[in-house]
C-alpha cells in the first residue's frame, strides 16, 4: 500500500469527521480524470461538468460506505462511469428526440460528396458503435484502463470487455475499410 | 473476396488507437471552482452523515488486518446470534423445570440479590456442582459450553452477569480475587449477555452521539435512511436483551427500556429527512431520559464495538 493510499484514507476519514478542507484535497486529486472521461465520452464541456459533479456528489454522499477494498479512485471511477453512461442515455433520448424535430422542420441539405478525412470518419464510427463496445473501447484503448478495472466499473468481466473491444476494434475496421489501402501503402 | 485491401489488424489498431486519442479530446481547464460550489455540500454532508470505519491497510506485513464492519451490519450479526441464544434458552433449557431459589449475595452492599434457576440434571452430583467451581479459566473460555449446560450445571444467574450476581454456594476466585460463580456454562452464558448488552450499548451510544451531531444539520435521504437502518439494527438487538436475562437487572431494563423508545422514534421518522418537529421530540426524548449520560456511563471507560 503506498503512500498516497494510505494518505487517501486519512483523507477520508477527515471528510468522514466534517473536515471539508479535506474533501476539498480529495476532490483535487481526482477532478481532472474525472472530468476528462466524461468530457471523452460525452464530447460536450457542459455536459463533462455535470457528470463530474453528479459522480462527486454522489461519491461523497457514499463515503460511508466505502470500505477501503478498492483504491478510492478505482471505486470513485466506478461511480463516474456509471453516472456518465445513465447520464448519456438521458441525452440520447433527448437527443433523438430533438433531432427528430429537426428532421420533420429542415429542408435536406446537399449531400457532401467531399470525403472526410479520416479522424472524422474515426470520430463518426466510435459515435455509432454499440454503447457497450464504444465505452470499453474509451476506457481500454484510449484512457488506458485495464480489462480488471473496465470490469469493474461496468460489472462486467474482465473477459466480457476484452470480448467487446475486440468487437470495437472490429467494427472500427469495418467502418475505416476503405481506408485500408492508404494505411497499407504508407 | 474482393481485391479491397484489408487491414492488418495488429498495426492498423494502433493507427486507431493512436487517432482515437484524438476523440472529444479534452481541452481548456476543468472548472474545477465552479464543480466544487455544486459539490461542496455533499462534501459536508458525508462529515455529517452516518460514517461507517474505513478499513485500514495492513502497514506493515505480518500486521493483524483489522475488520471493519458497517455499523447495520454489525448489528445484525448481534441480533443473529440473541436470537440464538435466546432461542436456546428458551427451547433447549426451559423444559427441565427449573426450581427457583433465592440467591444470597456474596458480600458488599453494590451486589444485589438476583433470582436464579437450578436446573437439576439427572447425571449432576454435589461433586460435580462443587468440582465446577474449581474449573480454570481456559475451561470456562470454550466456545462450545457458550450456551450448552454441562451435565454439572447448577446454576444460571439471572441478571446481566455483573460478579455481583452470585451463587451462594461458590466460592472466591485465587487467582483474580474476585468471586467465582456458577458453572462453567452459566460463567459463558453470562459472558454472552454481558458482551451482548455491552456492544449495543456502545452502538447505541455511537448512533444517538452522531444522531446529535447531525441533529441541526440538513440531511439527505440516503444519509437519513441510512441512520434508519442501523437505529432499526441496534432497535432489534435491544428488544432482544429485553427479553434476556440481561434485562432482569433492574437498571439495565430501564435503560433499555428508554432506549428502545428512542429508537423507535428514529426508526419511525427515518423515511424521509428530519423536520425540525420531529428532531426536536427525539432530542427531548433524549434529553429527558438523560439517555447519553446513562448509556456512557453503563459503559466502561473506552469500550468500543470492536
């Protein structure tokens, strides 16, 4: 157990014991993750505060309950991954709504025939995969989560999140096929 | 198959990989005071909340882990085992038709008389009786005599198991001085009692000590419903020892008496947050009864759940 763990516990406790400064400290220390896996997979900065408030508070107003069997930030992950999948449900939902409003009121713009580039494209495909695999590929390959902690956050097995990345990826290709030859040519 | 080229899964990943970095990209600064203003309260909130232990980590290899339990949980686990214990006796002792004797105490004027029952077993002898006395320490301490008599069980003293209570007919202790009394598995029963009323006392008093501390602060459900559930917890392992012979001590009864009462009322106001009505006639309840006083003062000085 090192150093900043056992750290975390005292700060813990302190928060336990109404000490808010100590809350505060805790809330440093972790913030900023937070906030950029929410921002990574919402992709809207009011949207990334929101979730990071709603895990905090939601974190803090779980404290007691903490046993200290995890690390508080792989447990506090957990919260935010989880209040940031609910959250992006809500949004979709509204989402799809508002969109079919903007259908039944907007006249069809012109196709683009101009090809995106690639990043788009990437973006566009991680957007339409299956909420499942889109977020195991987030965790996994872009913020660097293990399949263990992926896991756990989402309560799933190790094995089920390297089943659906494996999926990700898959469909990732599929979507880039015909990006295929430049890459290969490179 | 068609003359597309295909990817080569392992470095096209990593292309993928690596441009995937770029997706929804943080930029710009976490606001993180603005965050803070929307969090600080829930913040708050938890130093004032129910706080269950945090475990500790073992510091050094080799050192003991210590086991922390959620308060509730704890509880349950007492309540678990009165109801066996009272379900034992009540099951397995009582058929064998105990006489009831009046028991002198020992000496002092703190000891008090207390009823007893000599349930007379057909294999028990004035030998056996008086061989039990004598039995050391470590044969008292057996856990499977907790609750069982043994064939030379005489005696079972009736209240909480003070040394106060004692049977006529032992005999002062050498070794600690103190008075030896009953059999080996009255010494356990009243161990058993003993610990059992003294962990919820100490519950009792963790749970009305941080009920005061919360009492003038706005709480939210979660931590409200929490409380409930521990007050319904400590609530139950007190209307257990009620119905022990832990309660047939005259001071004890009336203390679980009035604890039970408050308890209830915590229980019964803990659905939603507190009014200030409903604070207040806990705290009168409590103030009235002097229950902190009394519940900290029927405990011994650092006795702690653990």
């Amino acid at each position: 157990m090192d150093g900043q763990q056992l750290d975390e516990r005292e700060l813990i406790a302190r928060v336990l014991a109404g000490d808010e400064a100590a809350g505060r400290r805790l809330y440093d220390a972790h913030v900023d993750r937070v906030f950029w896996l929410a921002y990574r997979m919402c992709g809207r900065h009011e949207l990334a505060q929101d979730f990071t408030q709603d895990a905090f508070i939601r974190a803090f107003s779980r404290l007691p309950d903490y046993r200290g069997e995890a690390a508080f930030g792989s447990w506090l992950h957990t919260i935010a991954v989880s209040v940031i999948l609910n959250g992006l449900q809500k949004v979709k939902r509204f989402d799809q709504r508002e969109a079919l409003l903007d259908e039944a009121v907007m006249v069809p713009s012109a196709t683009r025939h101009a090809e995106p580039d690639l990043k788009e494209r990437l973006a566009k495909a991680i957007d339409a995969l299956p909420e499942g695999c889109r977020t195991v590929f987030l965790l996994h390959d872009v913020e660097g989560y293990t399949h263990e902690e992926i896991g756990e956050a989402l309560e799933i097995t190790a094995g089920t999140s390297k089943a659906q990345l494996s999926r990700a990826r898959a469909k990732l290709r599929d979507s880039l096929a015909d990006f295929a030859g430049e890459w290969v040519h490179d | 198959m068609t003359d597309t080229p295909q990817w080569n899964d392992e470095p096209m990943d990593a292309r993928l990989r690596a441009l995937a970095k770029q997706y929804n990209r943080p930029s710009g600064e976490v606001p993180r005071e603005a965050m803070w203003l929307a969090i600080a309260p829930a913040v708050r909130a938890a130093g004032t909340g129910v706080a269950a232990p945090i475990a500790t980590p073992d510091i050094a290899p080799g050192v003991r882990k210590r086991r922390h339990i959620v308060p509730y949980a704890w509880t349950a686990a007492l309540a678990a085992g009165l109801v066996l214990g009272v379900m034992l006796e009540r099951e397995v002792l009582a058929p064998r038709a105990p006489v009831s004797v009046a028991v002198q105490h020992a000496s002092g004027d703190t000891q008090h008389v207390a009823a007893t029952s000599i349930v007379p077993d057909a294999g028990a002898t004035n030998e056996g009786a008086s061989s039990s006395v004598t039995t050391a320490p470590s044969a008292i301490n057996s856990g499977g005599a907790a609750i069982r008599r043994t064939p030379a069980a005489g005696q079972r003293v009736a209240t909480l198991g003070t040394p106060s209570a004692v049977d006529h007919s032992t005999k002062p202790d050498s070794r600690d001085g103190s008075t030896a009394y009953g059999t080996e598995s009255d010494t356990d029963a009243q161990r058993l009692y003993r610990l059992a009323a003294r962990q919820t006392l100490v519950q009792a008093e963790a749970l009305l000590t941080s009920y005061r501390a919360n009492g003038g602060q706005p709480r939210d459900a979660e931590s409200v419903q929490q409380a409930g559930r521990w007050a319904r917890d400590v609530l139950t392992s007190t209307r257990l020892l009620l119905d022990s012979p832990a309660a047939k001590d005259p001071q004890f009864r009336a203390l679980f008496t009035d604890l039970e009462l408050v308890l209830a009322q915590i229980v019964q106001l803990s659905g939603a947050p507190l009014q200030a009505g409903e604070r207040e006639l806990i705290e009168r309840a409590m103030h009235d009864r002097d229950l902190l006083p009394r519940l900290r003062s029927a405990l011994p000085a650092g006795a702690t759940a653990d």
